[in-house]
C-alpha cells in the first residue's frame, strides 16, 4: 500500500473515531513496523487533534516504537517469576554482548530486544520469545546460543529495513 | 467429526435442539485424543503433537471416528506437555513428538497403556491412569475452569455441548433483569481481579446509576507478573466470558460492551474475537439476542503494555484513546467511567463465574467458600513448587494445603521460606502461618492480599530484600508519573533497597523505607500507588532479620546479592578439571592438574561464572 493510503485505510476501519486511537496506532505500528513520524502527522491531522496527543499516547505506553525495529524480534519475560529463575542475568548479558538497550535495536538491526513484565507462562519459566516462538527454561547459554543463530538478512542490514 | 454449520438462533428451543444434534454427533465418537495447548504446554512444543496425531490418523484408516482436539489449559504445566485419550481419560504427561506414534499405536488403536509417560504418585510410587487420580486434580473444584481441558476453544459447538449459554437463554426468557441482580447478590460473588468488592451491589449500583449509555467492561488487563489465571480462561474458554458478561448486560440494562486485554497476550485476542464472531452469527450476541428484544455487542481493545491500565479509571482512560493515567476514586465509575457515562468494570475470572451461578443458583454458589468469601479462586502456582502450574480451589483452602498438597513442596527438598501472593500490590507470606485459609480478608489481614491470584513459592534461597527490591523496580518502572508519592517515593525507596543489597546500607534505613511507605499508603491517588510499598512492609514485618544482616553485617542470608557472599571451592568435591579456572573472566581461580583449585577473593568479582561451569558442584557459595 502507498504511504499515503495507510492512515486514510486506517482511519475509515475504526469510522474516525478518536476513541479509537489506541488501535489506530497499532494498526499503523502493524503496517509500517513503526510509528513514523510523517505518518503520526498526518492521523493527527486526519484526526483533527494535536500531534502532541498522539506522541503522548505512543511515550505512554512500551508496546509502541518510534524507530524502526530490527529483522527479528526478541522479548525476554522479567516477571516475578522469571526473574527468581534469573531472568535478570540473562537480560543483562543480552545487553552487554549485542550493545543493545531495553526496546532498542542491534546496530545491525539482527533484532530488537524488549524485556517485558510477564507473559503468562509462569509454569515453564524463564521465558525467551523469539519471532513469536516461546523458548522455555532458558539459561544463559541457551539464550545466547538462540539469538547467535539468527540468520541477518544482508540487504536490509543497517536497521532500517520494515518487516 | 460431522461439522454442523452455524445457524442464527431464533429462540431458546433453537438452541436446545442444536445442542441435542451436537451431542447426539459427539456421542458417536468413541475414540479422542486431547491435546493441552495451554500456554506452558505450547512453550514445550505441544503444538507439533497436535499436527503428529492428525497425521496419525489421517494414515491409520482406521474404520471407526478418531477425533483430535486442542484443549485449553489443563493446569498441571509441570508435566506438560499433556495428552489425554478417550476413552478412559488416559492421562499422559511430558509427551514428546517421538511418542506420538506409540500412544496412537498402543491406546487410540488397542486400548493399552504407554506406562512410561503415565504419571507417577509421587506417595505411592504407583503409576495413575486418570486425572482424578493425582494430588494435584483431586482437591480442586472447578467452575471458572471448568470446560479447560475438555472443549476446544475455537469450537462454539463444544461450548454449548458442554451445556454453553443455557444460563443466558434461561436468564433471557426466564428472568427479569432483577432476579438475575439478585442472584448475583444473593451468591456472595465478590471480584477476582483483586480488590474483591461484592460483584452484585457493583451491579446495582451501575443500573441505578443515572445517565445512558451504559457501559459493561472486562479487565483482561492481567498485568501482574506470575499470574496467568486470565489468559488462560480467555484462551480456554472464551465463550464463558462472553455469556457472563451479556449476563450482566442484561442485568444492568447496557447494550455496549468492552474487552480490554493486555499487549502481551495476542492469543488472548485472538480467540476472544473469533468467539465474539460465533456468537454473532449464532445471535448469541448483538441485535435481538436469541430472538429477544435485548441487545448487546461487545468489542475488543488491546492495551498498549502499561500495568497501572489493570487499575479500573486507568483503564477507561485508555480505552478513551488516551495515556492510561488514574483519577481520584471519589468518582465512582459506576455513575461516570468511560466517556463519563455508568461503567461497570469486572475482572475476567468474575465474569467466567457468572454463567455458572445463573445456571445453578444463588444458594449453590454460597455454600462453597468461606463466610465472607464465596465460590472458588483460580491461582498460578508458580516458582519454587514442585507441581507448577494452575489451580481451582475454593475460598478457605490453607496455603499448606495448596503448595504442599497439590503443589508437592519446594523444589529440590529446600526449606520452604515465603509465598508471594497478590502481585506487585501484594505480601510475602512466611512459613508460619502455612495454615491461614486462603480467603480475601484473610490475606490482607496478613499484610498480603488475594490479587488476581499470582501465588510465588519462595525457598529459602530466594532473598527477601532482593525481592522487595524487585517489586519497588517493578512498580517505579509502571507507575505513570501522574501523582508525586507514587512517582518520587518509588524511586526513593529503590534508591534505598538498592544501596541495602549492594552492601552499603545504613542503620535507619529500614525506618526511613516504613515511613516513605506509610507516606505513599496514605497521599498517593490510585490502588496501583497505595499499595506499592506492600511487598516491603510485608518483607520487612516478617523477615527484618535479612534486612538487619544486610545493612548491619554486610551479609545476603539467602545469598543471592552479589557482593554479599563469596564463592569457595570445596576441596573434596574438586576434580582439578580446569573449567572453572578456564571461564573465569578476571583470572582469579590458580590450581594445577590435580590440585584442587583456590579462588582469590581479592581478585574475585563474584561473577559466578565458576558456580555455572562447575560440573562437580564444588564451588559452593559461603
């Protein structure tokens, strides 16, 4: 879809509804991979409200991103749970060993790394999730061996490239 | 299986005879394979079982009905991945894709049994066949659980096979909107999500509310960490929620319905929409429901990963589209929540609750419970226990029973040293009163409370300050900014229990954490603030001894605060193999071939690396 159909597509979905806008931006998130900021001005104008209130909503809440995101996405739990598993050394390493920050990106752009506080699946913790596969019982070593065997797509090397 | 195909329901006699085909075709299968896709058991790959048994069938051209059938949740996630076989409710436990074969060969085709993946009585020593066999199953009591395991939750079919939606054709055509008030009120249901507040007088209080429209929410915003009760029943078994809350829709008089569920459960979403498409197109849901003059629809909204939005105006705030900040509780939301309108708010567990009790009644839900704390409570059990995973008991079970009992104990023989209940808001339970029943009031009473149901085993490895210290970071990361106790304070108490579990606190800092926390309990403006200092007055009501051996003595007990034990290697148990000697990053380990290694504790960071590597558990932490 051309970048200029995305917003007006999004906001026919949900009749404009400014109620909406939560989903809106997910939706706009889905599609672009992220919330750029060209696209964040022109719901906000489609929507007759300020940018501001839209870059309240998107610092508000972790689950949205001004960046673009890298190739593969990587959510470690750090919940109660996980984190007397040692959930807490692991995300540490994951840190030091690929340069990367809590919801940022490998300078690479191979993945993005968010530590997020419980994913409901206590039972089998600690938990990795990689592109959407849940990784049970992970230690350090396991982990570190899962995110080294990700493949990095060479052309969109660089973090810009959009899912 | 015969797939029947959605019709619209005119009436209550439409349904009756659809669920008299349905079971009359599920009746003529024999022969069933379930297969738990709970959340534990997926993470263990049981989703490949689900597509190995289909195969097996597929290839056996067996002449009679083999049915397979993702199941929701089963409970015991310790033993996942689970698969049960009818007939005969074989129940077998930690199954692998290479097993698929010999359990389809064995039981489904011959009707014998695979006893090495039965599951063994850890008292006994017998191997069980059945569910109902294991201390785990048998002291539980199921109703908001009760079609996990059993139905597929993608299947509207196998909800109403189970008896789905007769408590709302019974409340539509049978009762007025008072009566099923009543009952409700008359049940003693109070509210799961954690502040347990009578269900049935919210009810009322939202339909003598004045102003239209009225709103009906479910909180599927299950934010506390170490809970999974939620995701699993919005996963397990979808239409229950829904029923539940058209229920109540029908009692309050609204027609507009929301399900706010958290970012981090897309599977959540994603069944409870198709769900809501099934009964909209079998007019369970929506104009005219069951050929009635009451309508009512109900769509979805996915939060945006911010904890406080579990807190009730938070929440209506972001479903309003904006950053999910709380307000003073003086307004109620019952007579102006979302777009300033009467909203009645209730937790997913409570509404899964309510069909049940329209169906058997006010008297029949009261009589189980405790006097103030009716029905039954769904809690994870999770962290140190043995049998991991999640319960149904009802109100008044002690805690000895459910982590000793069905949970089996502290992993590894440890000594058992606390259990956390109630999430972030909650309390750090010690050993001594194991034998307190589990009720609202009578956790709260302990400095805890019931929450949504989170329950953390903790052994006596698990350090208590470590702990508070985490649920301080926790709450400081989540809380949203918006008044100055909850924002300020947080951070300063962290500051505090930081510098105590890096061994530099100081004597009064445990008065100085009492008195930020008495501060925060009184000024600060939401639930998710007036409760953050909990898990550190809790720890430090009964554990102060840690905090004192900490600041005082420089010293973790439970040795789990880097810098506040050291590592040693034990001369007998050391092989002289060279590993820990090879890994550690500041060269602090010397020894030669067959000399036991020494570790200079001058150079040592307390890393641990040696304690990982170490094949012999010789380096021991002191």
């Amino acid at each position: 879809m051309p970048d200029e159909k995305i917003v007006e597509e999004i906001v026919r979905r949900y009749d404009g509804e400014i109620g909406m806008l939560i989903p809106m931006m997910q939706d706009l998130q889905a599609a672009c991979g992220y919330l750029p900021v060209d696209q964040l001005k022109r719901l906000a104008e489609r929507l007759e409200v300020p940018l501001s209130r839209l870059y309240a909503v998107a610092t508000f809440y972790t689950s949205f991103r001004l960046a673009p995101k890298g190739q593969h996405e990587v959510t470690l739990c750090v919940g109660t749970v996980c984190h007397l598993k040692g959930a807490g050394a692991i995300s540490e390493m994951i840190r030091e060993e690929f340069q990367v920050e809590a919801g940022g990106t490998t300078a690479d752009g191979l993945f993005s790394f968010q530590p997020v506080n419980c994913v409901g699946a206590c039972a089998v913790a600690p938990v990795m999730i990689v592109d959407g596969k849940y990784y049970d019982g992970v230690s350090k070593d396991s982990a570190m061996k899962i995110l080294r065997g990700l493949p990095l797509a060479e052309a969109v090397a660089g973090g810009e490239g959009k899912p | 299986m015969t797939v029947l195909e959605t019709k619209r329901l005119a009436g209550p006699a439409d349904l009756e005879q659809w669920r008299g085909d349905l079971r009359q075709a599920a009746g003529r299968i024999t022969k069933r394979v379930r297969i738990c896709l709970g959340p534990g058991c997926v993470a263990k790959g049981a989703a490949a079982l689900y597509d190995r048994f289909r195969e097996a069938v597929e290839k056996s051209g067996a002449d009679v009905e083999i049915q397979t059938k993702c199941v929701g949740c089963h409970g015991l996630c310790a033993c996942g991945p689970i698969v049960i076989v009818e007939p005969g409710e074989i129940f077998y436990q930690q199954v692998e894709e290479p097993d698929v074969a010999e359990i389809f060969r064995e039981t489904v085709l011959s009707g014998r049994l695979v006893e090495r993946l039965l599951y063994q009585h850890p008292v006994t020593g017998q191997k069980v066949k059945t569910a109902d066999e294991i201390p785990f199953y048998q002291s539980q009591r199921r109703i908001a659980l009760a079609g996990n395991g059993f139905l597929d939750p993608v299947m509207l079919e196998d909800y109403l096979r189970i008896g789905g939606y007769t408590a709302l054709a019974k409340a539509l055509t049978g009762m007025t909107p008072e009566e099923v008030l009543l009952t409700v009120e008359k049940s003693g249901l109070r509210g799961r999500g954690g502040g347990g507040f009578p269900t049935g007088r919210k009810w009322r209080s939202c339909r003598e509310a004045h102003g239209q429209p009225k709103y009906v929410i479910c909180n599927g915003d299950e934010g506390d960490p170490g809970a999974f009760m939620d995701r699993v029943v919005m996963e397990g078994n979808p239409h229950a929620v829904l029923e539940g809350m058209i229920l109540g829709a029908y009692a309050i008089g609204s027609h507009d319905g929301y399900i706010y569920v958290r970012n981090e459960y897309p599977l959540s979403v994603e069944r409870l929409k198709h769900a809501i498409v099934q009964a909209r197109d079998a007019g369970l849901l929506g104009r005219n429901i069951l050929g009635t003059d009451f309508s009512f629809d109900i769509r979805i909204n996915r939060g945006g990963g911010a904890f406080v939005c579990g807190e009730s105006t938070a929440l209506m705030a972001s479903l309003e589209g904006r950053p999910g900040e709380p307000r003073a509780k003086y307004v109620h939301t019952v007579e102006h929540g979302l777009w300033d309108k009467p909203s009645n708010l209730n937790n997913v567990e409570t509404w899964a609750n309510v069909p049940a009790i329209i169906n058997n009644g006010a008297a029949w839900f009261a009589a189980i419970g405790t006097a103030k704390s009716k029905g039954t409570k769904v809690f994870s059990l999770v962290g140190e226990v043995v049998n991991t995973g999640l319960i149904e008991v009802p109100m008044g079970m002690t805690l000895r029973q459910i982590i000793f009992d069905l949970g089996g104990g502290v992993k590894g023989g440890r000594a058992f040293k606390a259990v956390q209940t109630g999430g972030p808001s909650g309390g750090c339970i010690p050993a001594r009163y194991l034998d307190a029943p589990v009720d609202f009031d009578e956790l709260t009473k302990l400095g805890s409370m019931m929450g949504s149901g989170g329950m953390i085993v903790m052994s006596e490895d698990t350090c208590m300050v470590n702990i508070a210290r985490y649920f301080t970071h926790f709450l400081m990361d989540e809380s949203c900014g918006k008044c100055t106790p909850c924002r300020e304070g947080l951070a300063q108490m962290l500051a505090i229990l930081d510098r105590i579990t890096h061994g530099d606190g100081r004597p009064g800092d445990v008065e100085k954490l009492e008195t930020m926390a008495g501060i925060l309990e009184g000024a600060a403006l939401c639930a998710l603030g007036k409760t953050a200092a909990n898990p550190v007055m809790s720890t430090i009501r009964y554990f102060r001894a840690e905090y004192d051996a900490h600041i005082l003595q420089q010293r973790c007990p439970a040795k789990q605060c880097r810098g506040l034990f050291r590592y040693q290697i034990s001369v007998e148990k050391c092989k002289a193999c060279g590993l820990c000697r090879k890994h550690c990053p500041v060269e602090a380990i010397a020894g030669a071939k067959k000399t036991p290694h020494v570790i200079d504790q001058q150079k040592c960071t307390r890393c641990g690396m040696c304690l990982e590597k170490c094949p012999f558990d010789a380096v021991l932490k002191v």
